[in-house]
C-alpha cells in the first residue's frame, strides 16, 4: 500500500494538469545520503529533503504494483561524468571499490502543481542496490526488493555428517594462533613436497595450512594435503610458484576432519563440534 497525504489525494483527483519527476534517495552502508531529482530543477520536499538536479543523470525501467506478495526488481542506469566526485572519488571509482553495495535507494513519484511547486511525493519502490556492471561514464544498478532476503531455506540449520564450522571461525571456537608451531625446512624435495625439524604424528598436520616466514616465500600461505612424521614430511596441496631454501622457517598449523573423534582427539573441543553423523541418508524405495 501506497501511503499519500490528503492534499496529493485531493490534487490527483481534481487536478487536471500537473507535472511529476522521479526523486531518488540513496543511503549508503555508511549512512552517506545521496538525493537527486531527475528533473531540470532541485526539488525539496516538505519535509525540507532537498534533491539536487545536478550531478549524475538517473534512469530506470519499469515497476509493476500487485496485490500479491511478490519480489520485484528495478533495473537504474546511472550515468555520471568524471569530473563528479563521492567521497573524494569519481562514481566509477567508487562503484569499483563497493561503495554502492548494498545501498539502501528509495524511488519517489514527485507530484507538482507548476515547475518546481510541490503537492506531495509518494514512495514508489524500495531496495537495495547490487552494481550488476557498467562501462565508461555509465553503471547498471538492479534494485532489488527488501522480500528478497525472505528466500532463504527454512530452517536456516542444516544437518550435514561432518560439522559445518570452518575451523578455527567465531563458531568453532578454536583460536589459530594458539595451535600455530614454526619450524625450519631441513630438506626441499619439490616444490610440492619439504622435510622440516618439526616432531608429530602422522597425519596431524593434514588439511591444515602453511605459511612462509622466511626467505625468498616469505608471506606465501598454502594448504597442507599430508603430513608424515618421518624428517616432519610436509607435502602440499599444489606446488609452490618456486622452490624454498633450507633453512627457511614456516608457520604451520593442523587441520581438522571435522568429525566427532577427530575435533575430540585432536583440539578437546567436541563441545563445538555440530556434526549429525547419525542422520540416515536419503533413501529411495521402488517397486
């Protein structure tokens, strides 16, 4: 339902003449608010909201009103030179650094009696923007309505046989620094596969990850595929972009099978641990 005051009822009604533009207000996530009127003159509204008529140029397609619950979407074209600026940046700039994203952008119908002489605004459509593309001075918004967040799977929980935490998150409750040892490389066997001076047990370090400290990869992270407790054998996931050196030093943490026994043996944190390995597989029975 569209709300409207009295005195635009009342003018749309026995009004034989009037004039309208489009108002468009956009609140950035950091709580900037944008106004422009797509008209050849600024507009303010009651309210004392004043949209500019200078600045991007502003336009869309069309929107559809039903009395059913539905999730519609609007597709805005902006168009700005690069002389206009946001937040010390030209629009493509900002667009290409996420400025836009998730912007809420409210759509009114302006109504007015003469050029400039305001009756009333209604609002006409609201959504948050998702910067779908663009190109030169021009972007491509797709205003997407707020019941969209409404599609989503019910109930939001899921049951999956290994848990569905990434190790080490808020949920997981494990700290990555805590389990974190550095050793040096002793031995390069590929640039897949080092011996280390580290001590464990086979398998321990197994999905777990690995980063550089020193030497020529130093800030290279990568992910761990088997760990063998002989010479502290490490063996990565893919090769590395180029051979380490002995005697260069990495920081290497476990990874975990996130299964009950292993969250339990391995980091005493089964208390966390959200797996439902007792949930029977879907079945199909014919006959």
């Amino acid at each position: 339902m569209k709300e409207c005051s009295e005195a635009l009822k009342t003018f749309l009604h026995t009004a034989t003449v009037f004039y309208k533009c489009d108002l468009y207000e956009i609140t950035l996530t950091s709580g900037t608010v944008l106004r422009y009127a797509d008209y050849d003159m600024p507009i303010t509204l009651s309210d004392g909201r004043f949209f500019s008529c200078e600045g991007p140029i502003f336009s869309r397609g069309k929107t559809k009103l039903t009395a059913k619950i539905e999730v519609d979407s609007v597709d805005v074209s902006v168009y700005a030179e690069q002389a206009e600026q946001i937040n010390g940046m030209s629009w493509q700039q900002a667009a290409r650094n996420g400025l836009f994203d998730n912007a809420n952008l409210t759509l009114y119908k302006c109504f007015m009696s003469s050029p400039g002489v305001v009756v009333g605004a209604l609002e006409w459509f609201c959504g948050y923007v998702d910067v779908g593309g663009g190109g030169g001075l021009e972007q491509e918004w797709i205003i997407k309505s707020y019941m969209q967040l409404l599609n989503v799977d019910y109930p939001t929980g899921k049951y999956y046989p290994t848990c569905p935490y990434t190790l080490y998150s808020a949920k997981c409750g494990l700290v990555r620094a805590n389990w974190t040892t550095t050793g040096t490389i002793t031995q390069v066997l590929s640039k897949q596969e080092i011996y280390t001076n580290l001590t464990f047990t086979d398998g321990y370090y197994d999905l777990g990850g690995a980063e550089f400290t020193g030497g020529d990869l130093s800030g290279e992270s990568m992910s761990i595929k088997n760990s063998h407790a002989a010479n502290g054998h490490i063996v990565f996931i893919v090769a590395l972009d180029s051979l380490p050196a002995v005697g260069d030093t990495i920081a290497i943490y476990p990874g975990c099978a996130r299964t009950p026994a292993a969250c339990e043996s391995k980091f005493n944190n089964k208390t966390h641990n959200c797996s439902t390995p007792y949930i029977p597989l879907k079945e199909t029975i014919t006959k």
